[in-house]
C-alpha cells in the first residue's frame, strides 16, 4: 500500500531569501495565480497560510495555501477577478488585506507577530480550546443524581460521560469555536440572564435543537455538567490560553484549498458528493452536489463557473402530509428567536441526509417520499417480497430518490426500512445498501434488477418489490453454519440482555412488533436476533459481507454476510470496540477489506481485519467478544482534555481513499477532524498523521467526504479531495449569522509552489 510518504521536517527560515521575480519553480510568468513571499519581523514566514478571497464571481469564492520555508508562496488557479488577500498563521495576527488581481509580478505581504498568548490563540482550532475543558475527576462515577454529586446516575465512568459530551454535543457542532467557548453574546441576547451558570443553562434550551441539547445535558447530570462548563469559559474569561498548535509542515505544506459558498445563512448541509466511489473519474470536472436536510434540497456547485443552485427533492406524498423531523424551538433561540428553522412549511419535507453518485453520475440520496403510512408488502408475506416474510417492518421514516443530471428527472423508491447512509457495491448489479439510525436492518436496492423491472412494466411498486430487500441481525449461536427459524431474540445491551424466544409472524423487537413470550428456559441450540442500531454500513469489495458500525457504547461492528439468497441466508457476526477505543460513527473498507472507522468521542482511527480472527469457528457470540486480534487503534495527535488521556478533537466520519484521489497514496484511510477544521489522513506503517487544515473561515465542520479524478493525466490539478462545512449551525462559523455554508476542495500539489 502506498501512503502518506515524504512528511518533511519543519525548517523555519530565519532571514529573508529571495528569489527571483517572475519565476517560481522556473516556470515562466502567466495569469490565473498570485505569487509572492511573507516577510514577517524576523524574516520570512514558514508554514503560514495565505488567503484569497472574492466576491466579483457569481459565487463567493476562496483559494488558500501555504508558504514554503522561505516564505514563498503561489495561489494557483484564479479566475479573472479582484481578489483580498492576506496572511493568517499561527504566531501572528492577521494581517491587512491588500486588493489583487492574477499577475506575474510577485507580491510582499506583511505578517505581524501577536503580542499576547490571547491574540495568538483567536485563530487556534475549536479542539485546541476544548482541550482546557477539565471532565468530572473518575472517582465521582458513576453518578449518584441532581441530590448527589450532579452527574446522571447513567453516566458509569467518566469516558462515558465524555462520550456523551462529543456524542451529544459535537454531533451536531464544533466545541470550543468562539462562540461555544464565550458567553457575551448570551447576556446581550437575554438581560435577564446574570451569571455564567445561567447563561449555559440558557444557551442550551434555546432554538430549533435546544430541545435535544438540555435533554443530553439532563442525561449528563445538568448540576455537574454545568459546572464543568462554567469553569472552562471562566478560565477562557480571565485568559487561558490553549497550547499553540504546530504549523503545517512537510506535506501539509503543499495543499491548496478551495472554496465556494453555496445554500444560505441557516442552510443545514449534511454530506455532499462528487464522483462514484469505484469510478472516481465519473463526473470529472463536473458539478459537486449537497444535500440539504434542512430546506429538503439538493444544493448544486458548478466549480467550473463559480455558479450555485439548488433545487427541491420531490416527495411521493402531498408535502403537507409529511412532517418535518426538527421540532419547533421550546425556548426562544439567541440568534433566531422563535422562527422554527427546518419546518415544514415553508420549507420541503424531503429531509435528505446523505447523497452518493452511481456509475451513470446520478445523484442517489436517502429522503422521504411520503409520511408514516406503511405499505402492505413491507409487512405482509403474502404479497410476495421475501424480505417480509423473514423480517417483517412496521414504519420507516425516510426512503430514497435519485436524481440523473441528464434528464434533471428525480425517481423516487420505496425501501420499507429507514434509511440513514447509503453505499453502492462493486458488484455487476451496481447494488446499493442502507442502514437505518435507530435501528438494526440492513437494506439494499439492487439498482439494475430496479431499472430492467421498472423499464419493462412501467410499474414503480413492481419494481420496488421486486428489487427492494433487507435482512436484520441473527447470529449463528448454535454453530451449524446457517440462520434457521425460529429463534432466540436478544433485547437490552450488555449485562442487562435478556433473550427471549422468537414466534413467528411477530418480527424482531423494537420494530412495531412485539417478540414472543419471555422464555425462561432460552433454547440454546437456536440461532440468536440482535437488534444493534447502525450509525452506518459499507459493502466489503472482496466478499459478500456488508458492515455496519453501532454507536452503542463502547461500539459494535456489525458483519452481515448475504450469501447466495437472502434473507434466508444472511448471517451476522458481532465485534466489540476494544479498550481504550469508544464510540464509532463513519465506516469505510479499502480494496483488501479491511474496515476503519472513526471513533468519534476518543479521538482513534481503528482498523478491523477479518483475515486476522482465529476464533470464528463454531458457534458464534453475541457480545462481541471475537476476534480482539482482528482490531487496530490509531490515535489522533491533537492536545488532550485537562486531566485525560482523550484528545479533544472529533471525528464525525471517516473515509479510505481505495484510489489514490488525494495524491496521498491508494488506501489512505481520512477521518474528519470536525473539531479542528481539518480532515487527517493517516499513515498506518509509521503512524503519522498529516494535518489538512481550513484555517479561514474557521469553523470547518465536515460529516464526510469524497474524492474525484478530473484527469487522470492532469497530475495534481486533475484530482483532489471533496467536502463541506456540515455544521448543524452554520452561523457558528468566523463570520456569524449571514455566513452562509462551503464546499471544500482540497489538492495536494508535488510542492507548495507548484501552479
């Protein structure tokens, strides 16, 4: 595997060097990019960011880079325009922008040194500020309860509390960004409020999600909770100050950032896509699509024009008969009021969550297309789809739908089960797969068994029914190698699980459907259901297995393995998070199988290989407790929570890059660094981690990303990374309310003045 070669030690130069004007790398002098050198109080500045803004096209438009050892810099690839550019690093405070336009003449910028630790830290990344969060000490776990210590009596450790912090908190945005970690704009908003402790208590009441917010903090212990709270933005107060971050160095150096507003001042982004997964030269150069959950649209970047759009998802049913997921604001919002952000009306119920890109360039995502109303077939035997007989559903709350950008025709598909990320296969039938968020069903679509249907009887239900299937989770606890009825159903997690015996015709608990009697005498000789919720699946390219990871702490991986005819042969193998690994989110596979996921709340990179498990033989566990050998933690590098050993930063998903589009070599596994503005690539072999940071406008909060090959003879300019600031709260980002959301293109070039 070819990863992450040549990081390169830092050389700060400490005095001018020049270098001759008009000629960078001993290229000759062209338009379309801005050259020049940082020249700082003791010479050049290293390892600094140079920003360029505009606002001349049709869309706003930002290109950032680095500078090299000696200061030098080149911002390649500019559109005719007027651009603001300026200097931001680590050290120093930004500096005044100076108006340009694309030219062969280089450029001095001036950067000047921060006088205070203060000054220096504005600029720092959210996690290095969430870092001087100081958790409840261990010895107060598990909670004794508002009248006792302040902390919920579920809360069992302190990593478990810490875990709901990031799993309840950073899930839907940065901590420690300038407006998580001050108060001032919370006593403007409301003049009642008059102590630091009321203030927290009021911030997290308010607005469209305050609903969810004071229930985690509720479920944390709110007395003990907002102590911690209260202590870390009072010491912010009096001036603490976060350890400074190192600057980019080596390969972090050599990135070029791009990026383009697009949606509004209260858009919630989600996910966006680029290309197909196993063909990332499909759509080259094309347009990058967003979905945005909030306003149930598809948001459209056109980089190539500089141009944005966005259009309404179709839904099957009328839209006022499909409701909108996010209540309306039980507490006034500091920055909104009482409006009800995300409602339906005014905006679409369509609430897309994930989009992805097949082989033809058409824009798959997971959204509603009617409301609660079931249809028969999804529960009923007797009408023919096999899935229902075996694992029949009661409700599903969100479906699918594709858009083809050659037609700009939406179809819309009925899955039976929710679903929640979706994943093509790389198999002949282009098979798609879904899992459901507060549930353990494991769906697909096969897309070209769907079209050859739909093509030949015009009729949609045929075709769903024909090409819809899914399967839950049943173990193979007997051991002889198949999934027979009936079966043993486990209810609860952990040591509260209790098995009960499966009746037929009632389903799998928690889906709509009660499970048989409570047996007190389980038979041990029958296979065994569990019902893990998945936070998200991937389709293995090496066999027939589709993982799926579930945040139920510490974390469970789950295997399902098809076989030649589901769903009456699909099996399922369960896989325990190790120590000191929690709660996993993304889930991606490379070209040799072997599955990453980001865990989310302890900062790790975790690797699971199947080929290295040496007790899968005979009956399987439900607990999770096979193969620990099979597991690998990487940790991420950023500074640590006061008095932990857990880094304060955020991993809300994790990619691996099977094809090389980053240049940072084939298999490189991404994890998103949601509270550092970053995405962080790793290399295994050494363990490195490489830093691709957005420093401005701070506040990068990406979900997920993807990667495209434009050319694959265009060498750096013809691929690159994709994402997009997925923020909940798009008016937490540098700017304010009136920012609007970004996508994000990240290019590594051969070095940091290539153009």
């Amino acid at each position: 595997m070819r990863v992450l070669r040549n990081i390169l030690a830092v050389v700060v130069g400490i005095g001018f060097v020049s270098f001759p004007t008009n000629a960078v790398q001993g290229q000759a002098a062209n338009s379309g990019f801005i050259s020049g050198v940082v020249q700082g109080p003791q010479g050049p500045e290293a390892g600094v960011w140079v920003i360029a803004e505009t606002n001349e096209l049709q869309t706003k438009l930002i290109k950032i880079v680095v500078t090299d050892d000696q200061g030098r810099f080149v911002l390649p690839e500019l559109p005719t325009a007027s651009y603001s550019v300026w200097v931001r690093g680590y050290g120093l405070v930004d500096s005044k922008p100076v108006t340009l336009k694309p030219d062969a003449t280089d450029v001095k910028l001036s950067a000047t040194a921060a006088r205070t630790p203060q000054e220096a830290a504005k600029v720092y990344p959210g996690n290095y500020w969430l870092s001087l969060m100081e958790p409840p000490a261990a010895s107060l776990f598990p909670g004794t309860g508002n009248a006792g210590n302040g902390l919920g009596p579920t809360m069992l450790t302190q990593n478990h509390w810490m875990n709901t912090l990031k799993s309840g908190c950073n899930f839907c945005h940065q901590l420690g960004n300038q407006l998580t970690r001050t108060l001032d704009h919370v006593y403007k908003a409301d003049p009642a409020v008059k102590t630091p402790t009321e203030a927290w208590d009021r911030r997290l009441k308010g607005g469209v999600r305050g609903n969810a917010m004071y229930g985690t903090l509720g479920t944390m212990g709110s007395p003990g909770t907002l102590k911690v709270l209260t202590d870390w933005t009072d010491r912010i107060t009096k001036g603490e100050v976060p350890p400074a971050p190192p600057r980019p160095r080596g390969v972090e150096r050599n990135v070029v950032v791009t990026l383009w507003d697009v949606g509004d001042d209260h858009s919630f982004m989600h996910d966006e896509i680029s290309t197909s997964k196993h063909q990332p030269t499909v759509n080259g150069g094309g347009n990058v699509y967003a979905v945005n959950a909030g306003h149930g649209q598809l948001v459209v970047l056109n980089p190539r024009e500089n141009s944005t759009f966005a259009m309404d998802i179709p839904t099957r049913a009328p839209k006022a008969d499909i409701a909108s997921r996010f209540p309306a604001p039980a507490f006034p919002s500091l920055h909104w009021g009482n409006e009800h952000l995300w409602s339906n009306p005014p905006n679409n119920p369509a609430d897309p969550h994930n989009p992805m890109m097949d082989s033809k360039g058409r824009v798959w995502t997971t959204s509603k297309i009617r409301g609660n109303e079931q249809p028969a077939w999804c529960n009923d035997a007797k009408l023919g789809n096999k899935s229902a007989e075996w694992f029949p559903l009661a409700r599903s709350g969100r479906q699918a739908s594709y858009y083809d950008p050659k037609t700009a025709k939406w179809q819309l598909i009925e899955t039976c089960y929710s679903t929640h990320h979706l994943q093509f296969d790389n198999d002949a039938n282009e098979t798609i797969y879904f899992n459901e968020l507060s549930g353990p069903i494991f769906g697909w679509v096969d897309t070209k068994l769907y079209e050859a249907t739909l093509a030949q009887t015009k009729d949609e239900l045929k075709a769903e029914q024909t090409a819809v299937g899914w399967c839950g989770q049943v173990v193979d606890t007997n051991g002889d190698g198949k999934i027979t009825k009936p079966w043993n159903v486990q209810v609860g997690r952990g040591a509260s699980i209790e098995l009960v015996l499966y009746q037929e015709g009632t389903g799998p608990a928690g889906r709509g459907a009660a499970p048989g009697a409570a047996s007190p005498a389980v038979d041990r000789t029958l296979d065994t259901m569990v019902t893990y919720s998945m936070y998200s699946v991937i389709p293995s390219p090496v066999d027939d297995s589709v993982w799926g990871i579930s945040e139920t702490y510490p974390g469970i991986l789950v295997r399902l393995q098809r076989g030649n005819n589901p769903p009456s042969t699909c099996k399922a193998q369960i896989f325990r998070v190790p120590a000191p690994g929690f709660d996993p989110r993304g889930v991606d596979i490379d070209t040799n199988g072997v599955v990453w996921t980001a865990l989310a709340a302890s900062s790790h990179l975790a690797s699971f290989d199947v080929r290295k498990c040496k007790d899968l033989a005979g009956p399987q566990k439900t607990d999770g407790s096979q193969c620990q050998e099979g597991w690998t933690l990487y940790q991420t590098d950023g500074p640590k929570m006061k008095g932990t050993d857990i880094p304060a930063d955020f991993h809300y998903y994790n990619w691996v890059d099977q094809h090389n589009t980053s240049g940072l070599g084939v298999n490189t596994p991404i994890a998103t660094g949601s509270n550092s503005d970053s995405l962080l690539a790793l290399n295994p072999q050494t363990r490195q981690w490489v830093t691709l940071r957005v420093p401005y406008p701070l506040g990068f909060y990406s979900r997920g990303l993807d990667g495209r090959i434009d050319n694959p003879n265009g060498g750096w300019k013809g691929r690159g990374l994709w994402a997009n600031y997925g923020t909940h709260f798009v008016w937490h980002v540098e700017g304010g309310k009136g920012t609007k959301g970004k996508i994000v293109h990240f290019q590594v070039r051969p070095d940091p003045l290539a153009r």
